[in-house]
C-alpha cells in the first residue's frame, strides 16, 4: 500500500468474535490501523496502552482506532481484557490484513508474524498516513495524532 492509495475493503474479527469490515471502521470518520506483532508482549502492551491512553484525543480529532496481529481472538481478548482497551483488536490469523499493508514477515514469522507498523485510512478508505518503528512504542500513537491534527 502506498499513501493516497485505496485500501481494499477487509473482514476480519474482532476480539468477542463479531466480524469488523474497513468500511463499517470507516464510517464515522479516519480509522487509525495500528498492527502489532505480538499481544501481550511488553512492547506491544506498551504500544497497545499509549493508544489507550490517547483514545480522547482520537476521538476529539474524529478518528477511531483498531488494533491487528495475527494473535487468535481469544488471545486479543485476554490481552484486550487485561489491559482495559475499548477499542477492537482484530485477529489476522492468516495475516491476509498484513500482506495487504506490507506489514507481514516472512523469516520471523514463528515468533514475530508481523511488523510494527501504524496507519491512517480516512472515511474513503483512502490511505493517508503510515508510520513503523519496531524500538520506539510511544512514536506511532504520538504520530498519528499530529498527523490527524494536521489533515483537519
């Protein structure tokens, strides 16, 4: 995927099991796409809860978030459970999501299926921003939030 391109329409579900499409997490506005290698993992639970703690400020600049592994549904819900997130965590078993953003490794793929990497896909399923660090957990919500600061 490359910026202003457009993002194919996807299902995946979420952590209860209720199957999300892109276009029903883009309905009400920009979607914030952040993908994760591993739940519950130290520096995914770090990155994890940043978005948490910044979901108002998401909010206020009208987006949502997602989060996306490769972790089964019952993992996100532990770790979605664990942590207080009350935004969706998809499960990307195949990491057929993954492939789509770019996003999936093919040599760690045991232990670290997919890459660190945070997006921005706006109401027309047109993708706006995209941001990976696999060392700095804080830089992708912090990114993301300028970046939709600066499109309003």
């Amino acid at each position: 995927m490359k910026l202003d391109e457009k993002v194919p329409d996807f299902s995946l579900p979420d952590q209860h099991g209720k199957v999300r499409t892109l276009k029903e997490l883009t309905a009400d506005g920009p979607l914030v796409v952040f993908f994760y290698p591993l739940a519950g993992s130290g520096g995914c639970t770090k990155e994890a809860c940043h978005f948490r703690d910044l979901q108002a400020e998401f909010a206020a600049a009208g987006a949502s978030i997602v989060g996306i592994s490769t972790d089964s549904e019952a993992k996100q819900l532990e770790f979605a459970t664990k942590n207080s997130f009350n935004y969706p965590l998809l499960s990307d078993r195949k990491g057929e999501v993954a492939d789509l953003f770019g996003v999936r490794r093919r040599l760690l793929a045991k232990s670290l299926p997919t890459k660190r990497a945070t997006f921005i896909v706006d109401r027309d399923a047109i993708l706006r921003f995209a941001v990976s660090s696999e060392t700095n957990m804080d830089l992708h919500a912090d990114q993301a939030l300028a970046a939709l600061e600066a499109m309003n």
